[in-house]
C-alpha cells in the first residue's frame, strides 16, 4: 500500500480530526490502522471510492508521518506529513453585528489563526469560506456573514482546517434591514451646521 494524499492535512493538537487517506492498493485489507507519528488509532476502508477513514490522536504540535497499514502490523513509507497545530482561538472581530441580509465583511483577530491552510468561518449554523489576510502586523481573517431568516445572536467560530472549529464563544448580531422614513428639516443651509433628524425603523 501506498498514502499519496489525505484531507485535512492538518488539524489541532487536541485530536478528532477526520482524516480521508487516498492512495494506491488500499482494498483487501483485514486490520486498518493509521499511524499518526508513533501513536497508531483505527481506521476503516470506504469500498466506494477506496479510501481509509481514521480519527487523528492528541498529540503535541508538529508535523508528523501518517502512515497506514491494511493488517495493524506493517505501515506504508510514504513519509507523507500531517501537522498538528495548537488550537486556535478568536479574541475580536469587527464589526460585531449586521444586517439579516447578509453581505457583511467581517475581520477576525485571535491566535494562532494563521497556521492553517482551509479556512472556514461559521455564523451559527451557516458556513461560509474564509481568507488569511497578511497584508498588517498582525494577520486577520476575513468572512462575509451569510443571509438568515430572523434577527438574533448566533456564535460566530473559525476553522483553519475546514473542520476543526474553535469555541471562543462570541456572539455575531443579526439585525433587521434598517429604513429611513424622514428625514427633518429636508433642507439646509449651503455651509453646513444643520442639525438633522433621522426616523425610521431599526
């Protein structure tokens, strides 16, 4: 047998990680076991597409071999790296609130974000993609919040593996699509100094 690929390529140090292995000679296998370093958990062969499923261990961060074997005694060689990295963790994002309908483009700051390579953001229950922005000292994430159905509170966590979320516990607002009614007095002098008044709803 030989591990030429798996997905994620990476999780956190804490373990649980889903990991798909794809590579050569994978069937007729009777005792599948992967190798995450020196720690070896179980695994199970997918007959549709030919492909070992198994759960990463916890382990300290760094990048180790993931090795698998079709009879829980001999492992490929394929030296094929996984990384485990230190669970990251949301400290602030802004803005912290926005429209039902969505379109909002949110900046997240926390530790450790920068270590992945697939980033996710989840508002609530609804997934949307996310980008690494390296451009400032410090680098951020960046998502656009996906449309509801009702204004509420809904936690708003990151993944930098695509699966693997944090539990930073902060709350994104979703508010109802604001409205401008009227607007007193409707008009002003030209040099400005014209205190308005703004109603409407929201």
């Amino acid at each position: 047998a030989v591990v030429s690929s798996f997905y994620p390529e990476r999780g956190p140090a804490s373990g649980a990680t889903q990991v798909v292995v794809y590579g050569l000679n994978l069937a007729n296998g009777s005792h599948y076991t992967c190798r995450f370093g020196a720690v070896a958990v179980a695994a199970s062969f997918d007959p549709r597409n030919e492909t070992v499923h198994c759960e990463s261990p916890a382990q300290a961060a760094a990048l180790v071999a993931l090795e698998l074997s079709l009879n829980a005694q001999q492992y490929t060689t394929s030296g094929v790296g996984f990384t485990y990295y230190p669970p990251p963790a949301v400290s602030v994002f802004s803005p912290n609130a926005g429209p039902t309908a969505g379109d909002t483009l949110v900046r997240l700051w926390g530790e450790g974000i920068d270590a992945g390579r697939e980033y996710r953001c989840r508002f609530g229950e609804h997934v949307v993609p996310s980008t690494l922005d390296v451009s400032s000292a410090n680098a951020t994430l960046l998502c656009v919040s996906p449309a509801v159905a009702n204004a509420s509170a809904v936690l708003l966590e990151v993944a930098i593996n695509s699966q693997d979320y944090t539990s930073s516990a902060q709350a994104f607002t979703y508010y109802e699509p604001l409205a401008v009614s009227e607007v007193l007095p409707r008009a002003g002098i030209f040099y400005g100094g014209t205190e308005l008044r703004i109603l409407g709803r929201g």
